[in-house]
C-alpha cells in the first residue's frame, strides 16, 4: 500500500505539468508532506495517497477538472479548503468502527471513489462561502443508461414507473440558482477515474 506519491505520479493522473502542481502546492491547494515541502534543490515533494481517500491524488484531479473550467485558483483553493476535512480528518484518525466501504458511502466524494456515479454542484456566494450538493447519484453511469433504454426522454409518467431507479438519486437544489452567481457542476466518476479505473 503506497501512503505517499512523486510528483511525477499527479503529472500522470492529472495531465497537468510539474510546474503548475508545484504552482498549486505553494499556493495551499495541494498538501505535501511538510518535510518535503520547500526544501530547495535535490529535494523532491511527496504527497500524502494512501487508500482509501488516496490524499492528494483526489485533490490533484478535483483540482485539474476545476482548473479546465477556468474557475480561478483563489476559488479551487476555497472549494478544496470546504471539502478537504471530510477526507483528511477521518483519515488520520484510523478505520473508522463502521469500516471503511461504509464510512465512504456518508460523503459525495467517498461513494465516487467506491466507484458510484456522483454529480456534484458546487457554489460560491460574494462573501466567499461554498456549498456542494450532490444533484445525481447513481450506481454506475450504466444505471443510467439501463433507465434510459427503458423510458426514453420524457416518458416517466407515475410512481410505478420509478421502481426501476429506486437506486437513483437526483434532485436540483433550487437554492443554488437563486442564491449563487457561479455554480460548478462535477462528475465525479470521471474526476476520479483514474483512482478507480472507471472508464471515462
């Protein structure tokens, strides 16, 4: 089980060249491990990865999608700062009682990573405050498809018609559309692909 990664390990999950993660560890959107971090020359950075968050290999690509949309780096830092304590704390800390598969399942980016299509819609008000929803949630993106071979566009009609997406989560928070004047959408399984090896 590998606990810490290169750089050269987020160049190839990401796409992204050294100079712009090493960019984005200075700025405090990526964490090396401290006796790593700014050493000098002849000095490399390791980041935290182990299982199952895999530390700052999620970051690295929830970073790298967020910066393909152009949102700006201040923003990525605020949106990773908002969701970082989910993966970090519980990390350190251990196993969790209830176990890792189910501890996973209680956060949007934990089920992604248990390989369950997630769309995340994430917003930030003027004053600087982020707020993630999970809009859809599904199994795998082939549940989807199943539900879309069965009722093609507009033709779920009653409640008896929802059985075959009991599995299926999705909902719009209306709040998000008023409140924010820039929402992010995110999927998450092609975020995350090449933690999990979903096909993107």
């Amino acid at each position: 089980m590998t606990t810490t990664v290169g750089l050269s390990v987020l160049v190839k999950d990401t796409g992204e060249s050294a100079r712009t993660l090493q960019h984005w560890s200075d700025l405090g959107i990526l964490k090396p491990v401290t006796s790593t971090h700014k050493q000098g020359r002849g000095y490399h950075r390791e980041f935290p990865a182990a299982p199952p968050w895999h530390g700052e290999r999620t970051w690295a690509l929830f970073a790298s999608h967020l910066n393909r949309i152009r949102i700006p780096l201040g923003d990525i830092k605020l949106i990773i700062d908002s969701l970082r304590p989910f993966t970090t704390d519980t990390a350190a800390l251990g196993e969790p009682p209830i176990g890792w598969q189910k501890h996973l399942q209680t956060h949007s980016i934990g089920q992604a990573l248990s390989g369950r299509l997630v769309v995340l819609l994430i917003g930030i008000d003027e004053n600087k405050e982020v707020r993630c929803a999970e809009i859809l949630g599904a199994p795998s993106a082939e549940a989807i498809k199943e539900v879309e071979a069965v009722f093609p566009k507009g033709t779920i009609s009653d409640k008896e018609d929802f059985t075959i997406i009991k599995d299926i989560d999705a909902s719009i928070p209306w709040e998000f559309i008023g409140e924010f004047a820039s929402n992010y959408m995110l999927n998450l399984e092609k975020v995350f692909a090449p933690l999990t090896g979903a096909q993107s």
